[in-house]
C-alpha cells in the first residue's frame, strides 16, 4: 500500500476518547479488570494478615504494587485500548506499559514475599515448589529472560505476525498476555525486591539494561525509518511516530533504571568497603598512636618481639630494666 493510501486509513486520536472510552463490556476487558480486582484484594489481605501478626508492610511497596495494576487498567481498560488496533503510536504506548512500567512497578510491590510471609504453609511450599522448579528457573536465567523479552518486541512490531494479529482479535490480546509475562521474567530478577531462586547480583542486571538498550534503538530507527507502512490500519506517519514514541519511552525507563541499579552498586560498594573498619571498631581495635608505637618499641628491645593483635596484652616493660 503507497504512503498516499495509507495516510487515509489511521483514525485521529480524540482526547475525550482516551478519557471517556472505557472497554466495559468488551470481554477481554473485563476479564482483565477482574484479574486486577482480585490481585488488588489478595495483596490486601495479605498486609492485613501481617498487621494482625505485629508485622508492618511498607506502605511504598503498596503504593508500588498499585501504580502497578492502575497501569495495567489504562493500558488494556481506559480508552488507550480503543485505538490498539488501529493507531500504531497508541499501541507502542499501551505495549510500553504493559512490558516496561506495569512489571517493575508490580515487583517492587514485592507479592511473592508478601504472600511467603502472610500466607499458610501449604501457600509457602506451593509457592517455593513453583519458584524452584525447573521452567521458572530456566525462565528467568539472564540469558533466556533477556532474549526473549528482547526479542519479543522485534517480533511483535517488525514480523509478519503483528498484521496477522490485528486482523485476529483473541491472538492480538494473547499476545498482549505475552508481553506481560515477559515483561515479567525480565524485570522481577532486575529489580531484586522479592527473592528469586536464580539471584542477580547488581553488576549483571546493569549489563543486562545496557545491553538491551541497542537492540531497543535498533527497532525504533527500523520503525523510524520505513518506507512502507507495517500494516494496512496504520499510515506510514503513524508508524514512523511510534517508533519516535517507542525511541523515547524506551530509552527513558531503561536509563532510569540502570541508574538506580547502578546507584545500588555503588552504594553496596561503599558499605562493603567501610565494613572492615566497622569490624575493628566492634572488636575493641583502635588506630596506632604515637603511644602505642613507643610502647612496641620498647618491648622490641627487651625481648626481641612483639605481642601480635589477640594475644594476652603483658604489662609494659620497663625501659632499661
């Protein structure tokens, strides 16, 4: 389709749309509102389960976890759904939510250790079996979470099954369950709040950031600069702004959270090299004085030695006797 044709076909994007076009009665929709609702309830339960035990949950982590799932109502609820099929800078947004904001929000939530510390013990080792098996420990090896989630992007945007897919109602929302869930395996070991089987030290997951920065400035000058559209309900305008939109949301949240991580490390690095000095301070060690350094002298001279640091302290010797 020439550029001409197709600049015909991608509808404009009405403010009151987004704000007014909720996905009430559209099946997928509703689905995913009750999942949210019952998401929502659990995590509840959980902290007030802990509150009746004496324990205190974070409130952050609760803002977190909510910022979470309200991200995850205005990428496949609002009225931002409304356009996911038929203008491309839209859908860039709603994926971007779905695999970049709504997963690492989730987990900074911290559920998994919310649901190990509030839950009974059946929930304990039925959660601790699911999260040392053998496919989640696969899953979310670096290597494996950050191949598929980079791929994915490439494969749902520059692929023949994103056309396919809009054409296909139910694979178009699967594929938004995918995203999702990758996003997932992705972000849940970077961010390193609840504890996984699999632990990223803070060194990997800022190689596992910044070596995903390339492949994400890849697909957004490929979408930049195409000279035909992707897919007969976008133009070719509509593209080359997604791939704008997709360039600096992108590059944005994975710059901030290298950041953090890199921040993190530093700082790990800063208490793990004052540790030894704090140690000597627990033990009763002091720094050497000119007091002491006459006191070893001395004892030098009279027995040829000098007490080592543990041993039984002898009184101090008498100069010249």
């Amino acid at each position: 389709m020439s550029a001409v044709v197709a600049d015909l076909v991608s509808p404009p994007v009405q403010l009151h749309q987004l704000l007014a076009g909720w996905q009430f009665g559209d099946w997928t929709a509703d689905v995913a509102l009750c999942l949210q609702v019952a998401a929502a309830a659990m995590y509840l339960w959980g902290v007030r389960r802990l509150a009746a035990r004496g324990r205190r949950w974070s409130p952050w982590r609760v803002v977190a976890f909510f910022s979470g799932l309200a991200t995850l109502f205005v990428a496949l609820v609002s009225g931002l759904a409304s356009y996911d099929n038929s203008v491309f800078t839209m859908d860039v947004i709603q994926h971007l939510l779905l695999m970049m904001v709504a997963p690492p929000l989730l987990s900074l939530g911290a559920p998994i250790t919310l649901a190990l510390q509030s839950g009974s013990r059946s929930v304990q080792t039925g959660l601790l079996r699911v999260l040392h098996s053998h496919p989640v420990v696969l899953l979310t090896a670096p290597l494996v979470a950050g191949g598929l989630y980079y791929t994915s992007m490439w494969a749902d945007m520059e692929s023949s099954f994103y056309p396919y897919s809009l054409t296909h109602p139910l694979i178009h929302d699967a594929s938004h369950v995918v995203l999702f869930g990758l996003g997932c395996l992705f972000w849940w070991p970077a961010t390193g709040v609840d504890r996984l089987p699999r632990q990223l030290n803070l060194g990997v997951r800022l190689a596992a950031l910044g070596l995903g920065m390339p492949f994400e400035s890849f697909l957004a000058v490929a979408l930049m600069s195409a000279k035909q559209t992707i897919a007969p309900e976008h133009t070719v305008t509509d593209v080359h702004n997604g791939g704008q939109v997709f360039w600096v949301g992108a590059m944005a949240i994975t710059a901030l959270a290298a950041g953090i991580v890199a921040w993190r490390w530093l700082a790990a690095e800063e208490r793990a090299a004052t540790r030894p000095g704090r140690s000597a301070s627990a033990t009763g060690a002091a720094a050497p004085t000119a007091d002491s350094d006459a006191w070893a002298a001395a004892w030098l001279a009279r027995t040829g030695s000098v007490p080592t640091m543990g041993s039984e302290t002898p009184r101090s010797p008498r100069v010249g006797g």
